[in-house]
C-alpha cells in the first residue's frame, strides 16, 4: 500500500514508524532512478544487486556502493 507521506515504504504498514519509513522511502528514490554510466556516459545504468550495477547500453556490470553506485 502506498502512503502519501511515506510512498513505497507505506507496505510496512503501522509498523517502524514514520521516521524510519521517511528514510527508507529517500533511499529507495534516489536508488531506483537511472543514473549516468561511467563508462560510456549514457544514462543507462540499473541496480541489479547490492553493490552491483548494470549499463544496458555499453552492457558493462561493475560494483560499486549498495544503493548508488558510488560512495560519497
């Protein structure tokens, strides 16, 4: 179930509370969105695991942070 407050973290339900859910949504936004290959630059790149990302263009898989695929 989705919350407006909460987004795809609403699944939880009235479990965790709201805090938590606020941050679990943040990471899931931001780690879901495509974001830019380093290799060929194209805005391919998909995570596939944890600390595991995908190009589907240049069809290059490397590692990299768990949800991003860097670490700052």
């Amino acid at each position: 179930m989705k919350t407006k407050k909460v987004g795809s973290a609403g699944r939880f339900g009235p479990r965790y509370g709201t805090k938590t859910k606020k941050i679990v949504k943040k990471i899931e936004s931001r780690m879901k969105k495509e974001r830019v290959c380093p290799y060929c630059e194209r805005t391919a790149l998909k995570r596939v695991a944890a600390g595991i990302w995908y190009c589907k263009k240049c069809k290059t898989k490397f590692a990299g942070a768990a949800y991003f695929p860097k670490s700052d």
